[in-house]
C-alpha cells in the first residue's frame, strides 16, 4: 500500500517566499528520515498564496513516527507561522494510472 503525507498551505500575502525557503529546510530535514520519498511543494497556478505538499512514504507507521518526533512540531511551525490556512493529512493510494511524463526527482 502507498502512503501519502500532505499539507494544504494559505500563506499571507508577502510571505510567500519566506515560506518556501522554511518549507525547503523542513523538507531537506524530512527526507532524511526513515521510509521518506521525495517531498514536493506545489503552487496554485490561480492562486499564489496556495500552496499543496506531498511525499510518498513507506509505510503510515513511518509517517507516524515522523510526525510524532520532538523535532517535528518545532520544524513545522517555521513554515506555518507564514499561513493563514493549514491543514495536513495523510493519504493510501488507491488507483494509479501511469502516463508517459515522469517529472524530475527535485526541482
């Protein structure tokens, strides 16, 4: 089974790129722990105040014990104080239909 982490993020208005570089650090501390894929931040291409994150996981028992490490909260709240709006939850594939793009690994 695949295992989805993912934020939904209304950042204030001006803060948008603070909250890219605290989101990046979060992230480049996040893929370091165990059972994380790639993590990605997206934008609206509609509204650039939303942004959606996502990563793919091992298992939701990693993805538990990543969120439940004393260093999460701390490391969140960098990223969230930029927002006005946030909501995470957690996500179990349940139909893939591949296509011929594969997007690169890191932008």
């Amino acid at each position: 089974m695949e295992t989805y982490s993912s934020g939904m993020w209304t950042i204030r208005a001006g803060e948008e790129d603070a909250f890219i570089e605290d989101w990046r650090a979060f992230a480049e501390w996040s893929s370091q722990q165990s059972g994380a894929g790639t993590l990605r931040l997206t934008r609206d291409a509609r509204n650039p105040s939303r942004f959606l994150s996502f990563a793919p996981w091992e298992s939701y028992e990693q993805v538990r014990a990543w969120q439940n490490m004393p260093e999460f909260a701390e490391r969140i709240e960098k990223a969230r104080r930029h927002t006005t709006e946030f909501m995470a939850s957690e996500y179990e594939l349940v139909v893939a239909a591949e296509g011929s793009y594969a997007p690169a690994a890191s932008a």
